[in-house]
C-alpha cells in the first residue's frame, strides 16, 4: 500500500480575515504549518526515492510546500482553490448583504450553485479528472497540498462518499488526510500537526 497525503495550505492573510479566493501568502500560523508539515513529510516518507510533492498554481500551497527538501514538486492548475468569481476576495457577511440572492442560492444547493464568472462544486470535481487519473497511476506516494473545496472533492473520491456529501466535507487547516490504498480498501489517518 502507498500513502496519498491530502493538505491544505498553511493558514493565508485572506484565512485570517475571512476572505474567499485570492493569492495571498501565508500568516506567522501558516508558516509554521509549513516547517512542521516538511518535518512530518521529510520523516514519513525517508525512504520513499520516487514521491512527489502536488500543489496547486497559488502562492499560498507554493509557499506551503517551500519547506519541503527532496522531493520533485509539480504544480497544477487543476488543484487551484473553486474559482468564486465576482465574489472572489469578499467575505461570506459581504456576499450575504450585498448579494443576498446569491448567497440564497448557494446555500440552497451548494454543490451546483455556480458562482458568477466561476465556478460550482460540480465544475471543480469535473477539472479534477486528470488529476484523479495521474494520482491513481502513480506508484509512489504523493503529497497534495490545495484547497479546501478540491480537497474535499478529492478526499470524497478516495473516502468514496456521495457527491452531495462533499461541499460539506471537514477538511480543516493544519491537519493530514493520510489515506492508505491497499488491497483490502481504502484506510485514512489524520494527523492534526497544529493546536
Ligand atoms: O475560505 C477558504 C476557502 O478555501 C475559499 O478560498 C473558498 O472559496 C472556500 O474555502 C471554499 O469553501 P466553501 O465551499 O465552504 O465556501
């Protein structure tokens, strides 16, 4: 059996303040994740010649990852936080007041709602394909480090949970979906790296 171990990024600026999307770079908190997490990923994976760190194009699982020594890192678009679109940089209180109708409609069906000029769950899970694909062809063990929408979609496929499960998923900051492929099925451990 390999190991697949899902992360979010460290804690970012736009975590602290409660704003969705962006680009920005991590808090103290966040940094401190990412030394821990390269202790944690250079330790469980010694051994392993032909692992490989996944992250998505934003700063913040870069910088997440940075930490991280001897290991080849790859970047994909496709593991990019749910583009929100119009409301990308604004707060879940700003959308809600001054979008209430958007904010309504998410909350209704949070799995299809799709934001303006970007995207819904569904749209996320499809993009995801390739990744799943490359992810389930690899031998050796992977580190993804994304985003909490993608993370769910793509926990929820290992973890084999239903589709209007997964918008609602746990995936916190600062804690390790380990999940374990073998013959047997699918076992996960989490690890929480921070308080
Ligand atoms: O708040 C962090 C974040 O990753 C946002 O960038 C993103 O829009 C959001 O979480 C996704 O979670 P939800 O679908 O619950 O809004």
């Amino acid at each position: 059996p390999r190991p697949i171990l899902l992360t979010r990024h460290g804690e970012s600026l736009d975590n602290v303040r409660g704003r969705i999307g962006g680009d920005n770079v991590l808090s103290d908190t966040g940094d401190i994740y990412a030394k821990k997490l390269a202790n944690f990923v250079e330790k469980r994976l010694k051994s392993e010649r032909a692992a490989s760190i996944w992250t998505s194009t934003l700063q913040r699982t870069i910088i997440t990852a940075s930490p991280i020594a001897g290991f080849p890192k790859i970047q994909w678009r496709a593991l990019d936080e749910i583009n929100a679109g119009v409301c990308d940089g604004m707060t879940y209180e700003e959308i809600k007041k001054n979008m209430p109708d958007e904010y309504d409609s998410r909350k209704k069906d949070k799995l299809r709602y799709r934001y303006p000029r970007g995207e819904s769950y569904l749209d996320v899970i499809q993009r995801l394909e390739p990744v799943i694909i490359e992810l389930e062809r690899q031998r050796a063990p992977v580190v993804v480090i994304s985003h909490q929408a993608v993370l769910r979609a793509l926990y929820a496929y290992f973890a084999d949970r239903p589709l209007k499960e997964i918008p609602h998923i746990e995936v916190p900051l600062h804690t390790i979906i380990e999940i374990q492929m073998g013959v047997t099925g699918v076992q996960e451990k989490r690890y929480k790296l921070m308080d």
